[in-house]
C-alpha cells in the first residue's frame, strides 16, 4: 500500500500500546519503523533525483504514480495471497523484492547508469514488494494479538509511521545534502534488511481453516463479491479513491515547488516533508478528542477543507515558513482522512476476507493516487504549477461535498468473525471436494399474519448467506399450499458449501432463530440438499461415462 495511507482506530490511551507487550508484533512493528525511515529517505532522494535530471514536471509526478500504482496492480493479487496463503512468506517474499529492487538502484546510481525511466522503473519494483507485504502484514495483526487489542495494534501503525514521518524526510534531505544520493540509498536498502529479517526470525500461529485453500479466481470472486455487498465499504473506498485523486498533487508537487517556487535544495524539501508528518502526528494524537465530538463524516469533510487550504497556500506563497504551516495543516488533514475511510474497511470486515477488502481498498486508492499524481503533473507541466494545485484545492472541496452521496457511517465494533462451527449433513453420495453445483433449498410454513416479519427476515438472509458464498438465491411461494415458501440457493462445489457456512457469524445465525419462531410446522423447516446434473445432448465421439463429481 501507499505509505502515506495509514489508519487508526482507537483513542490514544495507554491500552493503545498493550500489543507491544506481544514480542511478535513488537519486533515486526520496530522493524517496520526502521523500514518506513529508509523509505522516506529514498523517497527524499529520488524525488530530488529525478528533480535535478529532468526537466519534465511530468516525470517529477510520476515519482508519486511509480510508487502508488503497483498497489492498484498488485493489492487484489495480494489479498488473496494473504487469505490464503502462509502470510509470514508473503510478507517476507514482498520484503525480499524492496530489498532486492534497492540495492539494483543503490548499484545503478553508484555506476552513474541513471535515467528518468529507470528511475521510475526501481520505484515500481520498491513499491511492488510493499504491495505484497502491506495487506498480509495488516491481515496478520489480528493473528499476533488478541481480538480486543487488534484496534490499538492498527492505531499503532498509524502512530508509527507518522512519528518516523517527521524526521525521516528531514533526514533524508540532510544525507542527500551532506553524503550524496549514494548513501542515501545505500542505507535505505540496509534499513529493508531490517524488517526481512526479523519477519524470518519471527514465528506466529494462525488458525487453520480446516476446508481446501480456495483457487485464486473464486477468492478474489468472493473478495470482491464481499467488499460490493457492503455498503460501508463502497462508502469508504469511493470517498478514499475520490480524496488520494485530489490530493496527492501536494506531495507530487511538493518537490517542483521547492525547486521553482521556493528555490531551495533537498534539506529544504526534506524539512517541509517533516512539516508535513509533524503536522499527521499531532492529528493522530488528537484524533480520538474530535471523535467524541465530531462523526466521522464531518472529520472527512474537515480533512478535505484542510488540504484544500494547504494546498491553495502552496500555490500562492514563495515563504518557506508560510509552505512549513501549510504542509502541516494538510498533514494533519491527510491523516484524518485515511483514517476515516481505513477504519471503515476494517471494522466491517472479518477475518476471512479482511485480506481481500483491505487489498481491494488499497488497490482502488493507490489508483486514485497514482492517475492524481499523473494529472496534476500534466496540468503543472501544460499550464502551470499553481494551476495545478488550485485545481487540487477545488477538487479536493468536491470530495468533501460528496458525502452526500458516499457518506462514512460510524461503526463502535468490528465485523464479528465467523463461528467456523458446522456439522455437515449426512450424504447418501460420495461426494468429492469439487462436486456440484450444490443446490440447497429449505422449505417453510409461514401463517399470513407472519407474512411481512417473515419477508423482511428473508431479505436479510438472502444478504447474509450472497456475500458469504450462496449464488443465484431465490424465494418462491407454493400456489396450490400458500403457506409453504421455498428458500433456494447454490453453490459451485460441495467445498463451496461447507467454506459458506463456516462463513456465517453468530448474528447471521440469529436469522435462523427468527425464522424458526415464524415456521408453524410440527417438524423443524425441511431441508433438501441437491447436486445439479446437466441433461445437454453430448456428441457421438464423447463416448466416455459422466459422472456428476467433478
């Protein structure tokens, strides 16, 4: 994911640092702030880089883009692996890659073989091995601590990497300026080190799941049959694409602003890149004090003023102080923002996709950055830089105004987990894993006075039972014996059907109680379960037997 994009979910309290108790997570955590100060001073350098080689504002943006869009690429691909897979080898496998990519451009610029597209190329293989450890490394946060303590450990993160953010950026610009761009990649790649190995050092156990891993096409099906089925989600995925579309033109910028604006060096852009994360910091200090007095839609319309603000500053002054306050207004704006729209993901999410959606999230969002950083570079280069962040400021006013349409719900509770509890019913067949379609119907007596409690219940089974894996599910009621009522749905494979009802929480079972109150039968409602066998005429030469069990 973007390393700008973190999100808190918890009042900073003392409770908020209990999984540094958890060795597990603590070593990774400190890792991982080693790794994020490495990458702020790489991001300082080859942003500086590419600003003295080029003379294209375009490719100046496109820093922002090479570094954002392998998450737009890669974030689904990596959710999947994340669900499904060891996350502890995804996370050290994306963390080889960064190690890898750092040290062929720590090589690249020590031989003097530099150029804006291979620039932009190790930016994009840095950023594709993030792309594959941030959504299993998000995921597993709920493996390394306990339920109760998962909303600190994500707070944790976002308090983390904004405290690294107000010296790693200065820092950066002081080696840049002191040493040379060479050591500042040489010591990035050695920070990468850190992290890569502690992840190898580092065991933790995860619960199994005790159905099939499930094929990489029907996961990311289901991931984002989950993710569309969620109205929290969506909100929070269109407001987050929506805000990283218009604001990222302040970090994109932020380097041809100091060189042609404010005629300063690479110390100067790293101190105001530390205005920046001073200013995230203290809005994710204070975050909890305005959430007990603010929803959190009005918070995301207060972070898109504060952006708009900062960036309408930027375009207009040629003070590096005045540029210093306003980046710290738009941090803090910037902060707020993500954590609104990460929060959301998170709570309304349970485990078993929680990898899929956050994946989905940031491969939408990434996007947003990555086509922001590229129009607002083309509106820089064509017209000019203020154009450009004036427009920034603009759109980022219409993003605040789109809450009317997409707006941030609150949520006090996460997402309840499934109960992966489930007998499966006794089968006169011998069914394989991959035999289906399975076709599953349940039949109900419902009394007319019961009618409408009972149609509303069903609304709420048909959402419940679509987004955890049933397809194509109806309801049909018997003309000749009216009070019967028929609920049918399907699944793929006989595996699809157990992984669907480990899937349902004890809320969604709950559903089940409701409507067995509604049943007036003498015995429980009738469940009949089916395997499709399809009666199309085969041709002569397909003189093999069928048998119904794929």
């Amino acid at each position: 994911m973007s390393r700008a994009v973190r999100a808190d979910t918890d009042p900073i309290s003392p409770a908020t640092f209990a999984p540094l108790r958890n060795p597990t997570f603590r070593s990774i955590w400190l890792a991982t702030q080693v790794s994020s100060l490495g990458w702020l001073m790489q991001t300082v350098a080859i942003s500086w880089l590419m600003a003295t080689i080029s003379t294209s504002d375009l490719m100046v943006a496109l820093v922002q883009a090479s570094s954002n869009l392998p998450a737009f690429i890669l974030s689904v691909f990596a959710g999947v692996l994340a669900d499904n897979y060891s996350r502890r080898r995804v996370m050290f496998a994306g963390r080889c890659l960064m190690v890898t990519a750092s040290a062929m451009l720590t090589a690249s610029v020590a031989l003097g073989f530099v150029s804006p597209w291979m620039i932009l190329g190790f930016s994009f293989l840095i950023a594709c091995g993030g792309a594959l450890n941030d959504p299993a490394w998000q995921a597993s946060v709920g493996d390394m601590v306990h339920r109760r303590e998962v909303p600190a450990a994500v707070t944790l993160l976002s308090v983390g990497f904004n405290t690294v953010r107000t010296v790693g950026p200065a820092l950066g610009g002081i080696v840049v300026a002191s040493f040379g761009l060479l050591t500042a990649f040489a010591v990035t790649t050695l920070t990468y080190l850190v992290p890569m190995v502690t992840i190898w050092r580092c065991k933790w156990k995860v619960r199994s799941s005790p159905l099939p891993r499930e094929s990489v096409r029907t996961a990311i099906y289901d991931g984002l049959r989950f993710t569309a089925m969620s109205s929290e989600i969506k909100a929070a995925i269109a407001r987050g694409t929506l805000f990283g579309l218009a604001g990222i033109a302040i970090l994109a910028l932020l380097p041809l602003i100091v060189r042609d604006q404010l005629g300063g060096g690479p110390l100067a852009y790293g101190t105001l890149m530390a205005g920046f994360g001073t200013g995230a910091v203290l809005a994710g200090v204070s975050n909890s004090v305005f959430r007990r007095s603010l929803s959190q839609e009005r918070l995301m319309m207060l972070a898109c003023l504060a952006c708009a603000a900062c960036s309408l500053s930027l375009a207009l002054t040629s003070s590096i102080v005045v540029a210093a306050i306003a980046l710290a207004l738009g941090g803090a704006g910037w902060v707020t923002a993500w954590s609104g729209v990460g929060v959301s993901v998170q709570l309304a999410s349970p485990r078993w996709v929680v990898g899929r959606t956050i994946s989905i999230y940031y491969a939408l969002i990434n996007g947003g950055i990555a086509a922001g950083s590229w129009v607002w570079g083309t509106v820089a280069q064509n017209h000019s830089l203020t154009l450009a962040l004036e427009g920034s400021a603009g759109a980022l006013l219409l993003v605040a105004a789109a809450g009317v349409l997409f707006p941030l719900r609150e949520r006090r509770e996460s997402e309840p987990d499934p109960l992966e509890e489930f007998d499966a019913p006794a089968v006169a067949l011998n069914l394989k894993p991959r035999s289906g379609p399975i076709v599953v119907k349940v039949e109900y007596l419902i009394a007319e006075r019961n009618l409408e409690a009972f149609l509303d219940v069903m609304r709420q089974r048909r959402h419940v039972h679509s987004r955890v894996g049933a397809r194509h599910w109806t309801l049909q009621r018997n003309l000749q014996k009216p009070m019967q009522w028929t609920e049918t749905f399907r699944t793929p494979t006989w595996t699809d059907y157990l992984r669907l009802n480990h899937r349902l929480t004890e809320a969604d079972k709950e559903l089940d109680e409701r409507v067995l109150q509604m049943h007036k039968g003498e015995l429980p409602p009738q469940m009949t379960l089916l395997i499709e066998r399809p009666t199309v005429a085969r041709k002569p030469e397909q003189s093999a037997p069928y048998f119904p069990h794929r």
